[in-house]
C-alpha cells in the first residue's frame, strides 16, 4: 500500500475528528450538529482504512469500526428524525 495514501487516511481522519468535535462542541443546533456527525463518519472512515492497511494500526481500525456505527447513529438523530427538530425548538424557545 502507498505510504502516501496511509499518510492521507491517517491525516484527514484525525483532521475531520477535530472539526467535527469543534462542530458538534458549539452546540448551534440539531441541524450542525447533525453535520458534525456526517464529518465524524467520514473521520471514522477513514481511520478504518487506515488502520487495516496499516499492519500496527487495528486497534485504532476497530475502535472506529465502533465509533461509526455510533456516529451513524448521531447523523439518523439529529438529520433523519423530527425528535431532532421538536428538542431544538423547545430549547430555542426557552
């Protein structure tokens, strides 16, 4: 595998990891931070890839098999479901 390809894998998930959480930190509504999730998937990703091609990196590659299903999760909560938008509005409201 291209060293090159490692080092981008590597570099953009942790990268994407930090503006996510930044995003996700503010706390600007259900609808950013529903995109912070969409990043931190695309993070997860990544170091997934990462992690499997780089024979001393699994442990990283199954930690984030677990944080995408729960980023998954986070991205169906806050983008695909109305419960997102009523506890937005109730907070705005209040």
């Amino acid at each position: 595998m291209s060293d090159t390809l490692l080092t981008i894998l590597q570099w953009y998930g942790a990268i994407a990891g930090l503006v996510a959480a930044f995003i996700v930190s503010l706390n600007l509504g259900a609808q950013w931070t529903g995109w912070g999730f969409v990043i931190f998937v695309t993070s997860s990703i990544a170091l997934v890839a990462w992690g499997f091609l780089n024979p001393d990196a699994s442990g990283i590659a199954w930690q984030n098999v677990g944080l995408l299903c729960i980023n998954c999760i986070g991205v169906y909560r806050y983008l695909f479901t109305d419960k997102a938008e009523k506890e937005a509005e109730s907070t705005e409201t209040t």
